[in-house]
C-alpha cells in the first residue's frame, strides 16, 4: 500500500513539474517558431489574417472580429479594434501577421509581415 502511495506522490510531482515547466515556456506559432514569453501565456497569440490589418502612415489599425482570435471569442459582441503604432511592432519571423492580447483585448505583442502577406 505504502509503495502505492508513494508511484502516485512521485507520478504527481512529475506531473506537476512538467505542467509548471510548460507554462514558463511560449508557445509557438503554426509554422513553428516560439512566441516570446513577454509576449503570451500559452494562449494570448495567434496568426491573423491579412485581411484583417490596415497599414497606414503611422502604423497599423488591427480589426478582429469575434472567433477570429483565441482571446476575441464569439461571445463577444464586437469587433476589437487596435491602432498599433510601427514602434510597438516587431517584424514576424515567419513573413505572417501575429496578434498577443489579453482577454480584455489588450495588446501584448504583434508581429507584422513586413512588406506585406
């Protein structure tokens, strides 16, 4: 019995240590790359569609719609709509558009396709 206990305390810990070890970890985009930490919590981020960005003088206007976006769910009554300076973008490592908020639509990081996609 005590050697029961004792499989089921050590499989716990493991099982503990490896879900702690992943949520200090990115998560990575569908081509592959890791979104930074700073960036997410193993959800914030997700591709966008091209056509849901608007380059213009200063920047970019973002338009996601509800169920578009892991952090905009369908519940949602409207769109968000986020004006994202070009200093507070980075350039994206796979040439796509990525978009970090949080589950009050703020912007945490967003990765645009230079050039365009």
């Amino acid at each position: 019995m005590r050697h029961c206990l004792l499989a089921w305390l050590c499989l716990l810990v493991v099982v503990l240590a490896a879900g702690w070890h992943g949520a200090a970890s990115a998560h990575q985009a569908m081509s592959g790359w890791s979104y930074p930490y700073a960036c997410c919590s193993d959800r914030d981020c997700a591709e966008i569609s091209p056509d849901t960005v608007r380059e213009g003088a200063g920047g970019y206007q973002v338009t996601v719609r509800p169920g578009s976006h892991p952090m905009w769910p369908k519940v949602r009554a409207d769109p968000l709509v986020l004006a994202i300076p070009y200093r507070e973008s980075k350039a994206s490592p796979d040439g796509r558009f990525h978009l970090c908020i949080d589950g009050s639509g703020k912007l945490l990081c967003f990765f645009a396709a230079i050039g365009g996609s």
